[in-house]
C-alpha cells in the first residue's frame, strides 16, 4: 500500500517535474520566430490579396463607369440622330403634304388646266429640293363615264400630269403612274362640285 | 357532254324516264298570245309540304312568269270545282296543266323491300295538254334536298325549251363585282332568281371586270400586286392565277378581259408609256399576245362576235367615245355609234344580230340595242339614275345591267321593250354583271 503511494507521488512528481522542465525558456524562442514569420507573411498575402481585389474591384468600377457614361454619349448621340431624322421625315413630309396637291380636270378631258400648272410647279419645286422622294401619280374620274372607259381615261390623266412633270425637269422614273377610273371617288355627291373634285390627279410619296 | 358538266356542277342529274316522243316545237296558242299554264301544288311524300311549296312550287311559278312564253294561271282563280278538275282548269284558260311528285327515291333491294336514299329528292312532273287532253311532257328530277331550287329551274327551262324549241335561263347564273370596303371589291355570283350569292374571290384588293368563258371559266383583272393585272383560270374549277403580264416581259396596266366564244383568247386592254390604252389578244395556250389597235387614243372595252371574227369596242379616236367595229386581226375599222357624244360599254347578243351598249345624255347613261340586221338603234331604258354595262341573257331575250347612284349600285334585268324591269340584288355596290350559263 505504501509502495503504491511512493509510486504515484513520484509518478507525480516526474510528471510535475516534465511540466516544468516544458516550461524552461532556453527551448521557447525557436518556436515563436517561425510562428511569426509564418503569420507575417499569411499577413502579407492577405493584405496583398485584398489590395489586388480592392485594385480590380476600383478597376471594375472604374470601367463600367466609363462604358456606362460611353453608352450614356451613344444613346445620347442615336438619339439625337433619330431626332435630326425624324425632324428631317417631318420637314419631309410636311413639305409633300404642302407640295402634293391633287389637280382637277375638264369632264371628258385629260389636258393639265392652266389653273393648275402652278400646282405642278411646286410638286416639280419639291422633288427637286427631296432627290430621294419617288411619287405615283393616280388617276381619277366622276361617275359620268363607264367602268372601263374610265380606267382609261384615269391612266391618260396620270400621264398627262407626268408628262408637265418631266417637261419641267423631273426626271421620269421618280414617276409611276396607275389608275384608278371611277372606283374610288374622293367625295359622295352627284353636283358638278362633287364632280370636279372626283375628276383628279392624286401625289403619293412612295 | 354539256349535260354531264351541268350535272356535275349542280349536284343533280335528270332521269329521262317515259319520255313522250313527240318532242316539236308545240305552239298551241294563237300567235302572240301566251301559253296557260297551271302548276297545282305538288303531293309530296317524305319531304314536308313546306319545304317543297316553298322551293320547289314557289321557285317553278317565279320561273315560269319570267320566263316570257307563258301566262301561269293560279288555283285562287279557279271558278268552279277543285283543282283536280281537268274542265275547272280549261275554264280559265288553261293549256298546260303540270302535275308534281315530290318525295324519296326508293330502290329495291334483293328483298324487294323499298327503302329509303339518303335526303335525296326525286320530283315526277308531267304535263297535259288540257284541250287535247294528252301529255306532252313527262320528267324526273333527282338530287339532294338542298338542290330542290335549281330542280325547279331545271324543270322550268325544260318547259320552256318543250314549247318553244329553245331551253330557258332559270338557271343561269350572273357574275359580277361587289364592293365589300371603301377599298375592296371581289367577283360574286349569283342566281338569276337573286338567291345564293357566293364570294367568288378573295384577293382583299380592287377587283374589277369579270369575264365567263362559255366552258364557266372566269378571269377578271385586280390591282392585287399594285398595277392592275389579269387573273383567272385555265381549266375549269381551276384556281385562280396570274394570267398576265408574264413574269420578265413587259409590263404595264392590263384591264377589261373578254374570253373569245371558243375561250382560247383572252381580248384585254393594255396601257402604254404615253397613256394610250389599246386593244390585244393573248393566246392562253402559247402566251403570244397580239395588239390590234395602235394609235394615240384610247381603245377599250372590247366584246368578241359569237364567231370570234369581230371585235366590237370604244374609241376617242374621233374625240369623243364611241364604239367601233373590227376584224380579229384588228383591221377593217368602222364606226358603228353615229348619234350621241359618249356611247361605250358594248356587248354583242349571243346570235350575233345585235350590241347593246349605253349612251350618256346629260349626265346619266341609258342602255340602247344595235341591230345590225337593220343598222339602227333602239332605247331600252329611260331612267332616273344611270344604267351602266348591260350584257345579255344567253336566251337572248334580257339584258342585266348595273343602275343607281355611286356606291348604292344594283343589278337589275330588262326584257328588249325595257317593260318588265327586275331587281336581281339586294345589296349595294354591285357592278359589271356578266350572265352565263356555265357557273
């Protein structure tokens, strides 16, 4: 039983006495150095790392602002392009719905109407000013003729009206002619006013 | 051959059973005067007495009071007896007196139990010459319910055709444009009783001057593709198709088809670079197309001879309107209108012995028949509002012609005397009729 004691106390004590001897500081300074090292360097990485990651994230940025603020200048630029066309179409436009007005004709007849060679003059003055502005010229007559006669006589008033075009320098394929006689009148009505303003030359820009 | 396509297009065919052989012309009233007929309602089995008194009994009296040759005499005026005395009939002046069967065919079966066909209709009808009291006239008719009305067309041109030698036009049928929009008008057809109008074409375009070849084909002209062009078809039941101008060849407006008689031409019109319209003939077979007018003018509205020698058509080539005469081959051109400052729309009858056209007085268009025969004019109309583009019945003894106001334009037939005067539609924006036999 004593001899049990012994044994612990010095098992005990051995064991205290290796605790110590852990504890001695000639071994302790080998140790922290290459801890250190190993930290400062992990530490340089990492604050190498988050450098580089803060440099490509500024950079990102930096990037995407300037495509947005070129994106910015593109939409800016189209659209003020769209707005010069646009702006030019409606010049366009406005300038063929004050240019292309429908001229009239005797009954029967297809001959251009001293009244309305001014007429044909602004329509030749507006393709002259829009060299890409193509016009078909519809013929149309009154009800006072047959169905098919008047498909004729349509066809000979778009000519005719082509034709004081052309004699006033237009060249002739910006012109297309087609008739259509009787078919589709522009207003109701059986008077000779009504009449009158059946019996035309139409513009259509093309 | 004829009555087999005629068979086919409309669903029935006529069974020639008992046929009395004496078939001449029988002309039993004095001259002049018409024919008495009566038409009792039929006896009906298997079909109800409405749908055969309406379809049937209706539709053969309509036929046979327009007909011309025959005064339709009606039970209400019966004086004394019931319809089933011969003497009760011959006491109002009866001459023919027609006897209906409507019911279903039976066939017998190798039990030889009768059974019922289907809806098939089968009419019996018979007819009595009341004063020799002998039959002159014995015919079945088979088809389907729904053909009830062209059966009584059918029995009413065969009444006409036993009294006068020459087959009637209750059933034919007339082609025309309809407008459907402020933009868009098709080809219809219709019957000539004004029933069963069919859209015929769907090109949602401008669709003008139908054209029926006496083989039924049609062709017209559209602005389908921009520039009016010629469409229609190169067999029977065919589909529509381009006709003309040829994909690569020249150009250009191409109006107003007329099939020739034989329907191996195609007379059109076409427009040149200067705004001459002139009058060519395209052979549908070979695509060669010949120009038989060629002057500073406008030429159009052609119409062939039945012979296919002549063409009629309208020129200004003296100012005004007018219509000419020439050879096929475009030579030999005289004027034929004298009186008058615009005649045009002409249509040769189908003999050849006389062109109806219009003539415009102050403003409005009447329609006047040339008889060739005598070299001078008749009028046939003298309306309120303008008669315009008439064409004749195949009988001869009509015209159909477009009148009314613009937009409210409707068709109507006249006899030759322009007495008997018929609406033929009942809705607004119709144009250009062209009556035929063969749709």
């Amino acid at each position: 039983m004593r001899f049990n004691r012994t044994i612990i106390s010095a098992a005990l004590m051995l064991s205290l006495g290796a605790g110590i001897a852990c504890n001695k500081p000639a071994a302790a300074p080998k140790v922290d150095e290459e801890a250190v090292k190993r930290a400062a360097a992990e530490e340089a990485a990492r604050k190498a790392a988050e450098e580089a990651r803060l440099k490509a994230e500024e950079a990102r940025r930096q990037a995407a602002l300037a495509a947005e603020a070129a994106r910015k200048a593109e939409a800016e630029k189209a659209e003020a392009a769209r707005k010069a066309e646009a702006e030019k179409l409606a010049a366009y436009r406005a300038a063929a719905e004050a240019a292309l007005k429908d001229i009239n004709f005797a009954l029967d007849k297809s001959a251009i109407r001293d009244t309305d060679k001014p007429k044909l003059q602004i329509v030749a003055d507006f393709l002259k000013a829009f060299p890409q502005a193509k016009v078909q010229l519809e013929g149309h007559c009154d009800e006072r003729g047959t169905v098919e006669y008047n498909l004729a006589l349509g066809d000979r008033r778009a000519h005719a009206a082509k034709s004081y075009l052309t004699s006033l320098g237009v060249v002739e394929d910006r012109l297309s002619t087609i008739s259509y006689g009787k078919e589709r009148p522009k207003v109701e009505g059986k008077n000779e006013q009504s009449w009158l303003i059946n019996r035309r030359c139409e513009f259509k820009l093309q | 051959m004829k009555r087999w396509i005629l068979s086919l297009v409309i669903g029935f065919a006529p069974l020639l059973v008992a046929q009395v052989p004496n078939q001449e012309v029988v002309l039993s009233t004095s001259a002049g005067s018409k024919l008495g007929i009566a038409v009792p309602k039929p006896s009906v089995v298997g079909i109800t007495e409405e749908q055969a008194g309406r379809e049937l009994h209706e539709t053969l009296l309509r036929d046979l009071e327009e007909a011309g040759p025959f005064a339709v005499l009606k039970e209400r005026q019966l004086k004394s007896g019931d319809a089933s005395n011969l003497k009760a009939w011959v006491e109002i002046g009866t001459d023919w007196l027609v006897t209906l069967k409507a019911g279903r065919p039976s066939a017998e079966g190798s039990d030889k139990v009768s059974r019922i066909v289907g809806d098939e209709v089968e009419i019996t009808a018979q007819v009595m010459d009341v004063k020799s009291a002998k039959a002159v006239f014995s015919k079945k008719y088979r088809g389907k319910d729904a053909v009830l009305r062209r059966i009584a067309h059918s029995l009413a041109d065969d009444l006409v055709a036993r009294l006068t030698g020459e087959k009637g036009v209750a059933a034919t049928r007339v082609v025309f444009i309809r407008q459907l929009s402020p933009l868009i008008k098709e080809v219809f057809q219709i019957d000539r009783d004004g029933s069963s109008p069919v859209q015929l074409t769907h090109h949602k375009s401008l669709t003008l001057s139908p054209t029926v070849a006496l083989d039924g084909r049609l062709a017209y002209m559209t602005y389908k593709g921009g520039p009016p062009e010629i469409w229609g078809q190169t067999k029977p039941g065919g589909p529509f198709e381009k006709l003309f101008p040829a994909k690569g060849g020249p150009q250009g407006p191409c109006t107003t088809p007329v099939w020739s008689p034989n329907g191996k031409r195609l007379a059109f019109v076409q427009g040149d670079k200067r705004g001459n319209t002139d009058i060519v003939v395209l052979d549908v077979g070979t695509g060669r197309v010949r120009r038989l007018t060629d002057s500073n003018c406008i030429n159009t509205e052609p119409t062939w001879n039945p012979a296919g020698t002549q063409i009629a058509f309208t020129s200004d080539r003296e100012g005004t309107p007018q219509v000419y005469l020439m050879e096929e081959d475009g030579s030999n051109v005289r004027r034929l209108t004298v009186e008058g400052a615009y005649n045009g729309s002409a249509s040769w009858s189908p003999t050849g012995s006389m062109i109806a056209y219009v003539s415009r007085f102050e403003g409005k268009f009447d329609l006047f028949v040339y008889k060739l025969g005598e070299g001078k004019s008749y009028q046939i109309t003298t309306g309120v509002s303008s008669s315009e583009s008439p064409d004749w019945s195949p009988d001869e003894r009509r015209l159909v012609f477009s009148s009314g106001s613009l937009g409210g334009m409707q068709l109507y037939t006249t006899d030759l005397s322009g007495n008997t005067l018929r609406r033929l539609t009942e809705f607004s924006g119709c144009q250009s009729p062209k009556w035929t036999r063969t749709r």
